[in-house]
C-alpha cells in the first residue's frame, strides 16, 4: 500500500465509493431475485391464492435473497472490494420480504 492509498477504514469514513461493476452486479442480482419473486407473486395470484406454499415462497425467496447478498457483501469486504451496494441491495429484499410476509395469511 502506498502512502496516498487510504486504509480500509478510512476509505470507508470517507464515503467516497466508485465502483460501476460492483453497483451493476448488485443491482443485477437484486433484480433478479424481485423477478423470481414478482413470479412466484403471479402463479399465487393466478391461483386464486389458494395455497399457502406459494405465499410463503414470495418472502421466503426475498429473505434467502437478502441473506446471500448480505453474505456476497461481506465476503466482498473481506477480499477489500465494494461491499456497500450489496448491503443496499441486502437490506432491498429484506424489506421486501417484510412486505410479502402476509401473503400466506391471505390463502384460503
């Protein structure tokens, strides 16, 4: 490390991050966990929402996702590289898993 390259901790208290592949493949992923579970929200209503295993897929999907991505975003901190458009990207799906939640409650 050179003496004008800051350190971990003061690249990440500066909060000047740049990274456009990072952001793409966070941005990447999450859109295509949204789409399996825009998806799985499409056959559960075209269901008639009759099934309670197909509302509890919707944030069940949302949550595995979120968890991943939060697991890709540390293992992105631990190797030194961007790591905070998987925490957004992270904490995206876990609030939509908080939305779906009530899905399976609402099958007959």
């Amino acid at each position: 490390m050179t003496p004008d390259t800051p350190s971990a901790g003061r690249r990440d208290a500066e909060k000047r991050w740049s990274d456009p592949n990072a952001f793409r493949a966070a941005a990447r992923y999450a859109a295509a966990v949204l789409v399996v579970g825009a998806v799985l929200l499409v056959v559960f209503a075209a269901t008639g929402g009759t099934s309670v295993i197909l509302g509890a897929s919707v944030p069940a999907v949302f949550g595995v996702g979120g968890l991943l991505a939060l697991g890709i975003g540390f293992a992105a901190y631990r190797r030194g590289r961007m790591w905070v458009y998987w925490q957004g990207a992270a904490w995206a799906l876990l609030a939509l898993m908080l939305v779906a939640l009530p899905l399976a409650l609402t099958a007959q």
